[in-house]
C-alpha cells in the first residue's frame, strides 16, 4: 500500500515539472522597436515544413538578424510566426508557436 502511494505521488510530480518546463519560456524585452524585417528569398515549398521567416533577435544589448528556417509541419495546427509587440516604451519578442 504504501509503495502503491509513493509510485501515485512520484508520477504526479514526475508530471507537474514536466508541464512546467513545457510552457516555460525565455522572457526577452528590448528598449527600442526593431529594425524593419530584411527581404528574405523564401525557399520552394517543401513538403512536410512550412517557413519561418527571418527576425530581429535582441542580443546583448542590440538587435541581431536570425535568418527564416523550416518548420516542420505539425497536422492540425498552423503556424504563427514569432513577433515584437509594443508594452509602453518597450518592445516584447512573442515566440513563435503553433497554434
């Protein structure tokens, strides 16, 4: 009985630290609005993937270009690209994710 309820106890926090990392993110907030987006040549379509355009990444204290890159495609959900979006005089990098 009493290994019954360590097992039950241990899968539950097995689970709850899984979930948490699952939905932990890096918050990243810079001082200024980015630079336009750079024009990017997309790439054939490829089966299976979808694009993820190119963006501005805040680094240190400026922003650096991360050049787009495939995406695998995940059935049933759609992807939406990763943006900056104003909070007051900052700017706050929403990653991007599938929805």
């Amino acid at each position: 009985m009493k290994y019954n309820t360590f097992t039950r106890l241990l899968a539950a926090a097995t689970l709850t630290l899984a979930a948490s990392a699952a939905i932990a993110q890096e918050v990243i907030i810079a001082p200024s609005a980015p630079p336009a987006p750079r024009v990017e040549v997309v790439p054939a379509p490829r089966e299976g993937f979808v694009w993820d355009h190119g963006h501005w990444r805040w680094d240190h204290g400026q922003y650096v270009w991360i050049p787009g890159h495939w995406q695998p495609v995940r059935v049933g959900y759609h992807w939406v690209p990763g943006h900056w979006v104003a909070h007051g005089p900052n700017w706050h990098w929403v990653e991007g994710h599938w929805a």
